[in-house]
C-alpha cells in the first residue's frame, strides 16, 4: 500500500506582477470561455468593434445592479468573489484558476515535458485568438504543455481511503504474480493494442519511490485475466477467468470514478483498456462507454490533431500518442460494425498523421528486462500498421454502403444489395493483394497467430 500515497497537490509558481497588463484575462475560465473576446490590441475594424463589445461586457459585469429581493449587495460581493465575473486576478491559492493566464504569460516553446497537455482547440477559441495574436506563431501551437503544480489533484479524506481500500481499491496480487500478469500483457494485449510506453513502464515498475498507475496497474490486470495460464488465476485465489476480471474491473472502475489519477494520458490508457469487460447487453457502462469516454479524453488532448507542425510535444510522447489514436481509430471501427452504432470518430475533425513503423521506436539507453517486457517484433508493427489500414477501408465501406439512406435505396432495389457486396469484395481483395508478404494468409503455408488475426477481421 506504501507505493501508491495519495498525493495532496503542489502549489504553483506565480509571478508577482501576473495579470498586471492583462486583468480583463482573468474573465477567461471554463464559465466565461464562451463569452465576447475581453480584450484585443488590433487596429483592424472587425477587431476594434469586438473590443468595444468586450469592454461593454466587461463594465456590466462589474455595474449592473440586481433587483430581486433587494440582494444588490449579496450580488455584487459574488461577481467579484468569482474567477468567472470578477474582473480582479484570481487567488495565488487557486492555481487552476491561473492556467489561461499562464499560458499568456510564458513562452511555451521553453517549458519542460509534463503530463499535462492543455489543447488549445480552433481558431474560435477565445483563448486561442489572444495566445496567437501575441506569439504570433505560424502555424499557431494546439498543444501546450502545463506545469505539474497547476495539476492539482483532489485531496482524499481518511473516511474516504478507508471506504477504498475496504473494496479493495488499493489490493494488488502478490509480486510473483503481478510479475505474471505484466509479462502476458506485454506479451498479448501490448503488441495488439500498443498503448502503453514499455520503457517507461519498466523503468517505473520497480519503483518504490515513483510506481505506475495503480489505476493503469488494476485495468492492465483485468485484460491480463483473459489471457494468463488459468495456474495463474488460481493462485490469485480466483475459482475462474470472469471472477477475477470482475475484481479488477471494478477496482479499476473505483479509483476511476474517485478521481484517483490525474494523469489525463493514464486515464485514456486505464478506459480503453476496462472497454474489455463485458457483463450484460443493458449494461449502461458497457464497452462502448469506455471507449467513447476513451475518445473523447483523448479529443480532449488534442490526439486527433496533427503534432508534427503545431505542437510542443516531445518526439516520445507524438510516437506514442499516434498509436493510442490509431487504437482508438480502430476499436472505434471494430465497435461500430460489431454492434451497428454510430461512429464517435469523424475523419473530418483529424488531421492526425497515419502510424508507421517510425512510430515504434524505442529508447536505447535503457536497459529492459525483456523476458517480463517482450519488445515489439517486425511482425508485431506489420500487424498494427496492416490493422489501421484495414480500419480505413472497413470505415470507408460502412460510410459509403451501410448509411441510413443507402439501406433505404437498398430496400426499394435488391440489385444494389448485390452491387454493394461486390463493390466491398472487390476493396477487400486490393488490400489483401497489397499486404507484405509476411502478413498474406493464402500466400503463407504456415500463417502465426497475428497474420490469423487479420485474416479473420477483414472476413468480418
């Protein structure tokens, strides 16, 4: 229990004159985010016009008297009590509050790596349009890197750690057997779905001091149990496979809903992996809810953007973050054909590069114990690079054949049933006749298991 203390939150650096030339900025917060731009230096008309309303908004703001039940006093003192009306810098106790102010203040070309990624989002941002105007940076930064002490994480009671770990929450299996389970996962589940850092898993898992995600840890086991040798299970003191997934799923499940981490790349990683548990059709958290909230914390990050000309990222995390994105690509497709639901990934809002074999490129000054974190094969990246192209074409037939008007046209005309199935065996055949000779099914006397793999998901 002593590797995994829940850590109070680190105050932040402020500079004492934050906010001096810019008090309007400190309007801007998750509530006031979609309001007038507040203030603007540009001698174009269009922009003069804007600041003239950003500073009308800003006087009634701060003059307007309310009139229900004489509490013009009570209404005043809130405005200014709150970093989303009052026009006075927020409290250095609040370093949330600072972290649209300090992404103007500082130049974020010069920070250091963190976990935390702030994703700046379009043009129409209003954030985004004062950033830029001042940078001047073209083409304008979509991934900003914010420091450690603006990540606060939620301080947790003793009532609280108490009810956690009375469910378990914190249990993991003894270390022979944690051992196990992370060597089958790196095994199986790593080279289908490359989502985690293997060096930077490695070099944390022995770490007393600085140990992975006891959230990540309690999902990588849960898909780990599908997996294992059934010794393995039992040792757990398990008497089956469902058994112990259902135990890790819900303490993953518990620490995920306690706000337990506050790694945003941690949490993706953690919901891609619990969208694995399947316990009942009428489940409302079933695996398209951990997959959508997957994508959608991902979007959050600004995965679907393109990190090679606009983004402060380093080259390890833009390797890995393209994979994520591709597996979620992926079981987004796989989902949506398995269970006819809606696609939640639209190829027009990305502009994310494709995955090549680039992109699983490992550190080589670190020493990995390779019998408990199998490195990635030639054959492991052929079959996710094969994968994602098989995806795009699957997606594009669904798009272009299974559509709500498509199957209308196809109910009033049977020979387009025909046509359509002959059009998709046709896209199906290029794309096999163009996989590398290792990954070809009929062309392979002796097929592996990962060249079985896809022969049987692009018969799907």
């Amino acid at each position: 229990m002593s590797r995994y203390p829940r850590a109070g939150g680190k105050g932040a650096s402020q500079s004492p004159n934050l906010l001096s030339e810019l008090s309007p900025l400190a309007m801007i917060s998750d509530v006031a985010a979609s309001q007038p731009i507040l203030s603007i230096s540009s001698s174009s008309t269009t922009d003069n016009a804007l600041a003239e309303a950003a500073q009308g908004w800003i006087e009634r703001a701060t003059t307007e008297e309310g009139d229900v039940n004489g509490t013009n006093v009570e209404n005043s003192e809130l405005r200014e009590s709150s970093p989303a009306f009052s026009t006075r810098p927020p409290s250095p106790k609040a370093p949330t509050d600072m972290i649209y102010a300090d992404l103007y203040d500082n130049d974020r070309k010069s920070e250091p790596q963190s976990h935390t990624i702030f994703y700046m989002g379009h043009s129409t941002h209003n954030m985004s349009y004062i950033v830029n105007q001042k940078g001047g940076v073209n083409p304008p930064l979509l991934h900003y890197p914010i420091v450690d002490g603006l990540n606060t994480r939620k301080p947790i009671s003793a009532e609280e750690l108490t009810f956690y770990r009375s469910r378990g929450d914190y249990e993991l299996p003894p270390q022979a057997i944690q051992d196990e389970l992370i060597r089958t996962y790196f095994t199986v589940v790593q080279p289908t779905y490359p989502i985690i850092d293997r060096i930077q898993f490695a070099r944390s898992y022995k770490n007393q001091s600085c140990p992975p995600s006891l959230l990540l840890l309690q999902a990588m086991f849960m898909v780990s149990s599908t997996h294992c040798p059934m010794e393995v299970i039992l040792r757990m003191g398990f008497k089956t496979r469902y058994e112990a997934k259902r135990t890790f799923y819900r303490r993953a499940r518990g620490l995920f809903d306690a706000d337990y981490e506050s790694n945003r790349i941690v949490n993706i990683q953690a919901t891609f992996l619990l969208q694995f548990w399947w316990e009942s059709p009428i489940e409302q958290k079933d695996s398209g809810y951990w997959l959508n909230l997957a994508i959608f914390l991902a979007q959050q990050c600004g995965m679907h953007r393109c990190t090679e000309r606009a983004s402060s990222l380093s080259p390890t995390d833009r390797r890995l973050w393209r994979r994520i994105w591709t597996c979620l690509c992926i079981r987004d497709g796989q989902m949506s054909l398995a269970f006819g639901k809606p696609f939640q990934i639209q190829a027009t809002d990305c502009d994310v590069e494709p995955m090549t074999a680039d992109d699983f490129v490992e550190e080589t000054d670190v020493e990995v114990d390779s019998s408990l974190f199998p490195p990635f094969s030639k054959q492991h990246i052929r079959y996710s690079i094969t994968m994602a192209r098989l995806h795009k074409i699957g997606k594009n037939l669904v798009r272009r054949f299974l559509t709500s008007d498509v199957l209308i046209l196809q109910a009033y005309s049977p020979s387009r049933d025909r046509n359509t199935i002959d059009e998709a065996k046709s896209l199906l055949y290029h794309w096999n006749k163009t996989l590398e000779p290792e990954m070809q099914h009929e062309a392979n006397p002796h097929p592996d298991f990962w060249v079985r793999i896809l022969h049987i998901f692009s018969r799907c």
